[in-house]
C-alpha cells in the first residue's frame, strides 16, 4: 500500500491466483480504499484527517529556488 503524501490517493498492489500483481488506484471519488489481505476498510477523511497537503504549484516553486 502506497499512500501518497501531496494529495489524496492511496494505491495497493494485489496479487492475483495467476502470480500477476496489479495496481488499484484509489481517489477520493473512491470515498473508501481496501486492504483485502487485511479485510480492511478505510475512508480518506479518516486517513487525511490533519494533514495539510501543500499546493502542487507551490511545491513545484520550491524546488526550483
């Protein structure tokens, strides 16, 4: 599980009965994303709940100066 830390998306990587992996992508659209090994479920309000995602332009600045 991957949970990405300048906007709200979270991705899994499930293997299937084949040996394939493949990604999920989760948004907030989702509303929910799932852990299916774990047989969780979890919200984005929950999982972004206090944090203060920094504006793509802003962080783009940053990185240049």
């Amino acid at each position: 599980m991957l949970i990405n830390t300048h906007k709200e998306r979270v991705e899994t990587f499930r293997r299937g009965e084949d040996g394939v992996w493949t990604l999920q992508s989760y948004t907030p659209m989702d509303g929910m994303f799932e852990l299916n090994s774990l047989r969780f479920q979890g919200s984005f309000e929950a999982l972004y709940e206090d944090v203060v995602l920094e504006d793509e332009t802003a962080s783009a600045e940053d990185s240049v100066g």
